[in-house]
C-alpha cells in the first residue's frame, strides 16, 4: 500500500506541476491515470474493515482528497476555462476504463475454470465409462459368446 500511496503522491505532484506551469490535461494523462489506479489501490483497502493499515488507507484517501481540493482551485484559477469539468470527466473515463478491465479480468479467470472444470468431469466420466464398457464387453465375451 505504501508504494500505492507513494505513486499517488508523485503522480499529483506532476500533475500540479504542469497545470500551474500551463500544461493541458492530455499532456499529463499517463500521471493522470497513475494517480487514480494508486487512489483505487487506496480506497480499496481503506474500504475494507478491521486491521491499523485500513485506518492508515482510509487516512491517505482523505489526505488525497484534501489535494484534490486543492488541485481544483489550481484548475478552476489558474487552468484554462473548463479544465476541471475535463478533468472530472477524465476521472470517470479512468474509473470506468478500470471496472471494464476488472470485470474483464473475472471474466476470463471464470472461463478458465470452466474450462479446468470440464476437462476435469470428462476425465472423470472417462474413467468411469470405460471400465463399464470392458466390463460389459467381458460380460459379453464370456457369457454370450
């Protein structure tokens, strides 16, 4: 978590960097995307209940949105018109782009026990199907013929 926090940290920094000094939103948008999956990572683990480090998280994320308050002063006085309404809309696009890759993401590990679970019941139906033929071809053998 500490790198998370750390990554989050560093990514806004550049990001306010670049906006006071005049940037636009698509110049920083690797920093940009850094900074909500680190945010993710954090509000993740502060979501849970229980342990120090969740307190510790839920602290970070408050912290992080303290920035964040000030990043929209920086954007709202010293950006271009709009750039907080893009920079909101950024963040939705990034959180969306994140649940599409997670619910990706489960897709393909359920596929794959699918798969596990199918090659498992016809390795087992194997098992059982052909002892029951030979025994029913030995049956045959030596009884019928």
């Amino acid at each position: 978590m500490l790198l998370a926090i750390e990554a989050a940290n560093a990514a806004f920094l550049l990001i306010q960097t670049a906006i006071t000094n005049g940037k636009q939103l698509h110049d920083v948008a690797v920093h940009a995307q850094t900074y909500f999956d680190s945010k993710s990572q954090i509000a993740k683990k502060a979501d849970k209940s229980g342990s120090m480090s969740e307190i510790q998280a839920f602290l970070e994320l408050q912290a992080l949105r303290d920035l964040e308050v000030q990043l929209k002063e920086l954007m709202i006085y010293v950006g271009r018109p709009g750039l907080y309404d893009d920079w909101l809309e950024f963040q939705a696009a990034a959180s969306r782009g994140r649940k599409e890759a997670e619910r990706q993401s489960f897709l393909k590990r359920e596929k794959t026990k699918r798969q596990i679970l199918n090659i498992f019941t016809v390795f087992c139906t194997g098992l059982v199907v052909i002892p029951a033929f030979m025994f029913i071809g030995y049956i045959l053998l030596k009884f019928v013929l």
